[in-house]
C-alpha cells in the first residue's frame, strides 16, 4: 500500500478519551484500492486471466464489496498505527467513534477514531513498601491432624446402637410440606422426600438444618424440623425457602478409621515417617502460598492508600461495569422470579456493580502504571502455557479452549490477568522484609 500516512486531526479531547477525524483523498483512496486489487487478484479467478494477471479495475468491478472492506481495513489500521506511533499518548483502547460513512473508491472519504486514554497516576516510592508477614511454618500438631483426617477419610462406615454423634452416617426415610413442580429434577425430588437415603452429619447439609437436628437421634424413633435453604441454594425451587421435615432413622452407621499401617499403603509410604515428611511438606507449600497472597494483599492495599484519585476512562468503567453487572445476575438469578426481583431494584444493582468495576479498574490502572516502569509483560508462550493448564483443567482440548475464549473475548482478559498477578508478584519481593 502506498500511502504511507493519512490526514489526521485530533478533536474532542479530554483527560482519559481523544477522538481523530482521518481524511483519505481521492487519489489517496485510489492507491490504496488499486494496491487491494493487486493482493486479491493473486486469490480470485477472472475468466481469461492467469491469477495474478487481471486488471485492477476488473476484480475491483467483479468483487467490489471485498474490496472496499479490506481497503476500509487497510486505511483503519494505518490510522491505528498513526494513533499509536505518538509516544505521548498511553493508549488502552481504541476503536471507530462511529459506523464509518458509506464511500466511493474514487472519492475523498473520512472516518473518525476514538481512544481511551490512560489517566495521570501519581505513584508513591512502592519499591519502599514493606510489609510484615509470619513466616511460613507447619507444626507437628497439623501434620497429625493431616494423619488423622485421612484416616478417616479412608476408613469404613459400621452399623452402631445408641445415639447418632458428628460425622455419623443415617439411613432414614422422609417427607415434607414442600410442593413439587410438574416432572421435577430427580435431585430436587430426593432432597424433598424419599423412602431410602443417607443423610451424614456434617458439612456439606444435604437438608439445612439437618445435623442439629438428628445429632443425637436412635433408630427407629422420628424427628421433625424445619429447613431453611439459602437464598443462594443449589436448586433454585428451594432457595430461599422454609421446608417443614418428618425425618424417620432407620439405622446409624459410624466411620471406624483405617489404621496407620493401611493408611501408609494406601498412600504408598514407606512408613509413618515418610508419610508424615511428605503431609509436612505439602502443608509447608500451602502455608507458603497463603502467606505469599496475604502479602499481596496487603502490599497492594497500602500501594492504594497512597496513590491519590484520578480519573477513570468512562468507556471502560461503563464496559468494567456491564461485567460485574453480568456476574452479578449470574450469581443471583436461578430462576424466572429472580429475574423479575432483579429487574425491579436494577438501578441499585447497576450502582453496586459500577462500584465493583471502579476498584478493579483503579487497580489494573495502578498495576499496569507499575508493569510499564518494571518493563513486565507477558509473552505469547507464558499465555498459551496458561491456556494449556486451564483447558486440562475444565476438560477442554486446548485449541478448543483457545478458540472458545477468543470468541467470548476473554483471550486479553486473561493476558490482563496473568500481567496484573506478575506485578503483584514482583511489589511482594519488594514487600517482603
């Protein structure tokens, strides 16, 4: 393409947004179409040409619609390039102010982009943060905690007699007051009523309410209670509900744990000691990490405290806002009539997730200030390294994933997110005293 530069004026300038009005001359545009015409016509048949041997006004005649876009692509991305190529400018987005015109390829033709801006942001000395943070460290008392929770874990249940305790298992039989729907979910049917099922006394319930009430409880005798499921309850028919329960118990079974010779085979320990090295070691990784991530934090909140307000880029706020507003009514709405209580209080809603999305985006701005000064990015391989661990883990095959997040947006998301966690990474090393 031979134009090398277009006409450019900067309007409607702001703290955080700029708008560029691009003018593109008839002989400018005519360049740039006859260079389209040139590339196409390596890829098309023209009858009587060998590809690549069709005059430009031919294939811009036979294939006009392709032509204009990829010439409105070609002219949108060297103004992009113009934009950019200012080193005063600290661009975060930037997109087209509005559907361009429609335009002839022989005629003067204009368009106008739009970018958002990152703000000023006054950075206090954070290399001079510090932070104090236990380190990390295992007692002998969790490593044989850790014993004794996997014996338990793999022992076995046995029928007892006398009252039910903690951790019990309950054959029972029950019903409720509570009212079916038409064709219900196998799932909800069986937490309402059934004539043979378990019920264990511990978390997690399968009935709110339940280990209060039959802790203590025999066979053969009945219990009633009532149920209170959360509002955020797995099965949206019961969230929110009272449910009034007639619990029968028709046997008691208790876990006898396995003893530490089979728990060392079932692990694959040598012995005890090897075992409890092993417990130990993991629990010191873990300690680590929950230590790390509490220096995190708090490096990062007292990082906030002395940065002073600026200015958020309102485009982005209101696109931020929309996220948390979505997550929001994802972690909400299980139902029809949520949906209508959600949509009598949205203003509130809104207000709730435009508050979430300014601290996330006064964070990534802050953050991202900071990536710049330590020259912290992320390469192409760290992200689809990423991508190769997250579609193992939700059962995805990787170019599957890969395609899947592109669409829905999230690939620069997750970019985002892997440069923010990097930054926060390095202010703890220089957090940590």
């Amino acid at each position: 393409m031979a134009v090398k530069e277009l006409k450019m004026e900067v309007r409607n300038s702001g703290a955080t947004f700029k708008e560029f009005a691009f003018s593109v001359s008839a002989d400018e545009l005519k360049q740039v179409t006859n260079s389209v015409a040139a590339e196409l016509a390596n890829y098309v048949s023209i009858p009587g040409f060998r590809k690549g041997k069709a005059p430009a006004a031919m294939v811009i005649k036979k294939y006009n619609s392709d032509v204009k876009n990829e010439v409105m692509r070609k002219l949108i991305a060297l103004a992009f390039s113009q934009i950019e190529a200012d080193k005063n400018l600290d661009i975060l987005n930037c997109s087209l102010a509005e559907p361009p015109q429609e335009f002839e390829l022989d005629k003067d033709f204009q368009f106008v982009l739009k970018a958002q801006i990152a703000p000023e942001i006054s950075l206090p000395d954070y290399k001079e943060i510090k932070v104090d943070v236990a380190a990390a460290a295992v007692t002998d008392e969790e490593v044989n905690e850790k014993v004794e929770y996997y014996r338990n874990m793999y022992g076995t249940y046995a029928e007892v007699e006398g009252p039910a305790v903690a951790d019990d298992m309950l054959k029972v039989s029950y019903t409720s007051d509570f009212v079916l729907p038409e064709n219900p979910p196998q799932g909800l049917a069986r937490t309402v009523a059934s004539d043979d099922n378990y019920l264990w006394l511990n978390e997690p319930e399968l009935i709110p309410g339940s280990i209060k009430a039959l802790t203590g409880a025999e066979v053969g005798k009945e219990y009633s209670f009532a149920a209170e499921f959360p509002a955020d309850w797995r099965d949206a028919d019961l969230a929110g509900k009272t449910v009034n329960y007639n619990v029968k118990v028709h046997g008691i079974q208790r876990r006898s744990p396995v003893s530490e010779e089979e728990l060392c085979k079932r692990m694959q320990a040598e012995n005890m000691d090897a075992l409890k090295d092993m417990f130990r070691t993991v629990s010191l990784r873990e300690a680590e990490s929950k230590r790390h991530n509490e220096i995190v934090e708090k490096v990062y909140n007292e990082l906030d405290s002395k940065v002073p307000e600026f200015e958020l880029p309102e485009e982005i706020l209101e696109g931020e806002t929309d996220k948390e507003l979505r997550q929001l009514i994802n972690q909400t709405v299980k139902s029809e009539a949520d949906a209508e209580e959600f949509k009598k209080d949205m203003e509130n809603h809104r207000a709730k997730a435009k508050e979430l999305a300014k601290i996330k985006l006064r964070k990534m701005l802050i953050l991202r200030n900071i990536a710049k000064l330590e020259d912290i990015s992320v390469a192409n391989e760290e992200l689809e390294a990423q991508i190769s661990v997250m579609s193992r883990y939700y059962g995805y095959k990787e170019d599957e994933f890969k395609r899947m997040i592109e669409q829905n947006g999230s690939l620069e998301d997750l970019r985002g997110d892997m440069l923010m966690s990097k930054v926060l990474d390095k202010l703890a090393q220089y957090a940590d005293k």
